[in-house]
C-alpha cells in the first residue's frame, strides 16, 4: 500500500450531502458525538479509507479479533424528499505525517465532491489541560456569515487564540480552496480522558445547527463503554512509552512489534 | 534504492504455504522463536527483501563481516503430500516509518499470495515492563472462530488491551483486506533482554497450532548466544544515544557515521 | 494535496524583480519588516503557495474566520521606468520536513525566476537567547563582493558561527544553482517574543540596501497586533505540548483534532 | 528539488577507481583524513551531489559567504599506468531522514560504478564517549577474506558489537548488492570534538592499505582550524536547540529561519 485509497461498500446517490467529520482526537469528543448520530439514526457505512500515513498497527476488540487501522465514511438520507442528505466521517485514526494528513483530507474532499458535498462540519475537542464544569462550545467558520450564526447558537468563536490542529482544521481549510463553505465546532475539555459531557454539549448545537431531532440520553451510556476501552489502550500505550524513555536505545522499538 | 524490492534466491513451488512471521521486535521472542524452526527444521532460504525505510546502517557479524539489513524468506516443505508447507519471514530489522511499514508489509503479502498463502501467524512479545514469572501467550485473531481456536490452546485473548504495534500487527491487518485469515501470538516478557523463556513458551503454542513436532530444548542454547550478541549492540546504541541526548545541538549525527 | 502548487491571482509583468522573502521565523523579524513594507507601500497579493509539507491545520482570525496555511507573492512596482520591480514572500507559515523545504523553495525559485528575478534578499531573526540591547544587523551573501557592501551598511557578517536554517538560508543557497545573487539578513532577537525594535533595525538597513523610501514609525504599532495575536497562539501550543510531554502515551495526538 | 541528483563538473576518465568515503561523522574522523588527502595531493572536485534529505539551510564560510549543503567528488590520478585512480566522496553532510539516506547512497554508487569502481573504502569515527589515549582503528569488511587483511595492518574487527550508522555502513552494504567489495575504517574517539589524532592515526593505516605516500604532519595544522570552525557551529546549534528545548510550543521553529 503506498497511497491512501477508499474501498466502496455501497453504490449510493445522497442529495448535496452534509459531511460531518468526527476523527479520533482530545478528549475523543467529536467522535463520540458522531457515533452517538450513526447509531441512533442507523446511518449505513458505505466506504472505508485506509492510508500508509495511518499508524502501521492493529487495534485489538473484545471478542480478541483484530480491527484494521481505518476512516469510515456513513451516509444518513434526510426524511424530507427536498432536504440534504448527511455524509459522517468517522473511524480509529488519523495521519501521523503533515504530508499524510494533507493527502487523505484531499482525498475525503474529492470523494465527498462526486457526491455533491458543498458544506461540512467538523467536529472536535478544545483541551484546557484543567476541569471544566459546563463544557462551552468553541467553533470557527470558513466565512463572517457563518461564524454570525455559530454565535446565535451560542458557539463561542475562536477568535485568534491558536489554530485548529489535524483533520478538523484541516479538512476546513482544504474546503476553502473549493468553495466549499463549513465550520469546526469544538467541545470544551480536559482533554485527558473520554468527555461526554463535551460531546453532549456539541451534539446540542449540531442537532440544533442542522435542525436533526435525536435522543441524547444514551450518549453517557456509549461515553462509559468507550470510555473503559481507550482508557486501558491509553495505559498500555503509556506505558510502553515510559519503558521506552528510560531506555533510549530502543526508541526505534515503537514501530517494532 | 528508492523502493522496496525483493530479491529471489531460488525459485520453489509450495502447496498453500502458511506464513510465519518473526522479525525483530521486544525481547526478541517471535525472532527466537522463528530462528529456532528455521534452524532445527533446516528451512530454506529463497528470498530477501530490501528497503529504503530500514534503518540507514549495517550490522557486522562474529568474523567482522558487514551485514546489510534485510528481511528473510525461507520455506520449509511439510512431509505429508497433501500437507501445507510453510513460508517463514525473518530477518534483522523493521521499516522505521509507518509509510515505510505500510509498503513492506503490503509487498510481502503480494510476494506470499503469489505462492497461495491464505493463513497467516505473526509472532511477537508482549512487553509488561516487569519481571515475569510464567510467561502467558497472548493473542488477537482474524475473526472469532480462530480467537476460540487460540482460547482452546491456552493463549489469552489480547481483547481490546491496546493494539499490536509493528509487523506483527500490520502484515495482520493488512491480510483482512485480502480475505486471508490468521492470528498474532505473542509471549509475554519484561521486554528488556533476549527472553528465551517467553519465546519458548510461544513456539509451544505455535508447534501445537500447526501440528508441527520440534525439540525445543536447544531453544535456551541458541538464546544465549543471541542474548550476548545483542546485549552488546544495546549497550553501544545506548551510549551513542546518551552522549547525543546530552549533546542536543548533535541529534542528527544519529545518522551520521 | 499530494503536490505544493501556486495558485496565481494576477497576471502580472515585473521588471527583473528582486525577491524578498520574509516567512514566519524567530522572533518573527523578517516577517514583521516584510509585512510593514507591504501595507505601507500598498504591495499587491498576486499568487498563493500551498504545500502538504505545511502544518496540518487552520489558523482562526480576530472574526472566527479561518485562514489556510500559506505563503503569499506581493509585488511591488518601482517608480521609476528603469528601476527593477519587488516580489515579496511572506505567509503564515514554512515546510516542516527537510524535504518539503527543498521543494517548496524550488518552486518558489522557479516561479519567481519566470518573472525575471535574478536577486534575493531573505530576511530573518538570529536568535541570542537573552535580553538584547541594541539589535545589530548579521548578514549572509551569495559572493564577496555582495558581503563587502553588506559590511559598508553596518552589518555584522555571520562569517562562519554556524549556518542559516530553513527558508531564508536553503532559498539563498538554492538561489546559487541557478547562478542569481543575494543576501540573508538577520536582526538580533532574544527570540521569544514578537520583536519589533529587530525588525525596525533589519528594516532600515533593508531599505537603504534597496533604496526605498518608507516611514517606519507605525511598525511598533502593527508589532503591537501581531504581538498580542500571535503570544496568544504560543501559549495555546505551549498548553498542548506540554500536555502532552506529561503523557508521552499521547504524543501523537499533536496531528489529531 | 524533488529528486536528489550530481552535477558533473569535469568529464574524466578514471582507471577502475578505488571510492573512498569521508563524509562528516563522529569526530569528523573521516572527514578529516580525507580532507587532509585531496588537499596534499591535489585531487580536483569533478561532481557534487545535492539532495533534498540534506538538511535544509546553509552554512557561511569566513568571508560571510553562503555554502550550500552538498556532497562532492574529487578523483586522484595514481601515477603508474596500470594502477587503479581514486574518488574521494566529501562534503559537509548527509542525508537525514533514511530513505534519503538509502537513495544517495544507491545513487552515489551508480555514479561511481560507471568509472568502474569495485572497491570502496569508508571512512568514519568510532565513538567512545570517554577519553581516548592512543586512538585504535576498528574495522568491518565485505569479507572475512578482506577482514583479515584488515587485521594485518592493526585494524580491531568491528565483530558484532554494534553496526556502523549512516553513509559508512550503508554504502558498504549497498555495495554488496553490486558484487563491489570493501571495508569501512572507524577512528577510536571520544566523539565530542573534532578529533585530529584519530584521523592521523586512521589515514596511516588507509594509506598502507592503499599503498599510498603522504606527509601526515599537516593533518594537526588543519585540524585545528576545523575544530575551530565546527566548534563555533555547534555551539550556535546548541544554544538553539537549548532555547527550543526550554520552549515546546516552538520546537518547530528548528526548520525556520
């Protein structure tokens, strides 16, 4: 595999389709609030993406079955015959490389462009290192216009105070250069463990924002099962790490298993 | 040598070959292991494969010989005719970058398909950073009914603990998109030393699973050796690590010789 | 995004223009000098470069707008009929690989060298690391010659302390191959901060170098902006880094958003 | 620059020629002894090798003159009509990342093999990290054949304790591939200074090997001009890699200047 490529499950038509993307990230906010959406609204998986530039390791699930490195792209058609489709963009991973992360953001916007997609949402978390009480809701927009409305919705705009690192800023900015027009929303979090409240509060303001109607009770539900998994992933990974620091002749050992 | 490329030693046909794979990673157990089949069964090398993602170096043998780093291909014929004969991958190093591991890894499956490999046993360690009594054999597997195969021979199902990082991960995970089938075993170890003891724990676990008879008590002999060869090369990679850590303006002499 | 392109706004006809480059750099020096002189002599944006080697992320204006990394071209036209005409690079951000600085600076160089450029002046910040009282002036040239009208303007040359890394010493050197001539200057910087009194300093020599005339008073004044967005920005990262030094098993997550 | 490539300088033709390799390294050991050997013996530069894997700035020289980042050939006519001419591989780095290290090297190779070099000698430090009285030469080979040649002339063999990192080792085991043969040649020095003892004592035992004569007394003349040079260099490099270190957010500023 030396490029990225996306394997297609389902032939599917989806009308000017909304994409929202929610990749693994702080506090793993996005992506909780994007799973809650495709399981509660039984949005259908219809490709997947795989990438050199992913990490070059294999995830682990309960049943002791392997789970490849992955982006997944779901499809959710909207009632009403006249109104947008949905795209959500989810998976385990994103790019390690610049480089990489810059060729797959590429190839998510083409695909996503064949099927008509001229908006975008993505979703994210905002770590303040410290506890938060009542996750506030950051955003940016590609436009003045849309940044007035994220602020009608009480999105706090992030005004200058540092970038939008990864798949959330990026695939935004690489939308700019087609036309596209979108906004990043982001829930306030620690940012060290799995923050339901946060993803909550930004499933509140995406439903809102893309007037979908949901159930968002069992979200805390779904944030405890997570929550269990990637916190054992976390301590593993930790500590290899800490092994690996006091032993510096070993450094390379990361990508040797 | 802009790409990887392997390189054929001997032209061979085999019958369904299973492959082994065992490079090097932590405490050296899958590469014990392997080395040990390969020795005692007289297995026979008929490829190497070469990469510009190793690491940019030689090794030098007993006699002062340079060694270039390689991956190694060698089969070992079953005896019974309608048996499957089995390809063992082994060698001295792993792809530095995920790019790097990606293309290796995708080029072995091409090169073991070729032959009809259609199952697949990758073979590591499972560091715990600390002392092990009796090392377990942990494992991950393609789908649930090998995961409940693995169960019956006593391996523990890695069951959503962390992934498996490296070769042994990937060349698994990459299979999957291939409708090939196999699993990950890994001994458990400190994953500081050459661990002769995890590695014969697996081979016991792998010479069961494959219905393979071997000696395994020669097993502790050869680790010796191996233990005091890269014991040594550890010692030097430390102390040019430490002196470049305390040089910080010198880093990049890391590739500097 | 697999490849950086430029994207060009204007067609435009320059007469051998002489090239400025100014990129974000320690203590942000050139880029201040640089984007003074663009405001106040009305420079006009007629090209954009992107690349994949660039940051994987967004910036966020004072509106909640987001900006893509970039660079830019300004040109800049001379009064009088017989004088040589300016191109100005400036962005918000450099390659982050080796490899991505020398393709991006080719390119650079092969754009500019269309419009007929056959000089280069490349501005930057040489950082002291401690509080500096009166900034000096240190320069670089692509001959003697050039070196010897650097000294007659008050700089100090680098003479043989060490190289110029990144976009300001790989484009002078680069500059070389293709037989055009110039200079890098440096203003004397503590570095950790944006510095104004630096870039007053490097642009005053600049302009006598170049003989333009230009009121540097409101520089102090636009550094002041700059200061306060960009010290914002720093300590967003300095946040998330050091985060993530307090828990390596997360080091990755810096490409992750 | 996308793709490393040599510019020739002088078309020559060379009789079966021996490379000798000398790029900076610990100690600057090879580098040295090479220098010291094109300098007294006027070896005329012929081809230099430029990269985008080398790192991406520039050096200056005394007169405030930038120096591009570059490899180079020199050859050396032996005198007898039937004795084998020399290329001496020098400059002032190497590559970074290790496919760039794996594509130089295979390309310096195709160039020199079509001057029909089969043999190649390398040259670098051994790095102890403590003080050395009397610096020993280590050694490896292509063969046991050629390594107890080695061993004839005082070399220690290398044997097992560590491989040879960066353009040293590699050559030496790319060449292999081609069927060239040699040895690489290891200076015993502490590694934090340039290191002319070393050197001397490594050019004595290369140019019995060679069957070379050459005054040596010069070596520790120029010796002390380097040291002064480098030291300067890496104290600069130091002091900004200090002042990254003590400021995360900035780490990537490293690239830019």
């Amino acid at each position: 595999m030396k490029e990225t490529f996306i394997k297609i499950l389902e032939e599917v038509e989806l009308n000017d389709p909304i994409l929202i993307e929610a990749l693994p990230g702080i506090g793993h906010v996005g992506k909780l609030a994007a799973d809650h959406i495709i399981h509660e609204l039984n949005a259908t998986k219809f490709a997947e993406l795989y990438s050199p530039s992913f990490p070059p390791q294999v995830l682990v699930d309960d049943d002791g079955v392997v789970e490849t490195m992955k982006n997944e792209f779901y499809y959710l058609k909207s009632e009403g015959k006249k109104e947008k489709d949905f795209i959500i963009l989810a998976g385990n991973t994103q790019g390690l490389s610049p480089e990489g992360q810059y060729e797959i953001c590429s190839i998510i916007l083409d695909f996503v462009e064949k099927y008509g997609t001229k908006e975008i949402f993505t979703l994210g978390g905002l770590g303040t290192g410290h506890p938060v009480d009542k996750p506030k809701i950051f955003g940016a927009a590609t436009s003045i216009e849309i940044a007035e409305i994220l602020k009608k919705h009480n999105v706090t705009l992030r005004s200058a105070d540092g970038g939008i690192i990864g798949a959330s800023g990026l695939l935004l900015g690489l939308s700019m250069l087609r036309n596209m027009k979108g906004a990043c929303l982001m829930g306030e979090t620690p940012g060290y463990f799995i923050d339901a409240e946060a993803a909550k509060a930004l499933l509140s303001v995406l439903l809102e924002l893309l007037d979908i109607e949901l159930d968002t009770e069992k979200l805390e539900e779904r944030a405890k099962e997570t929550r269990k998994m990637i916190s054992k992933a976390e301590q593993m990974e930790r500590e290899m790490m800490e092994r690996m620091h006091l032993k510096p002749g070993e450094e390379d050992l990361r990508y040797i298993g």
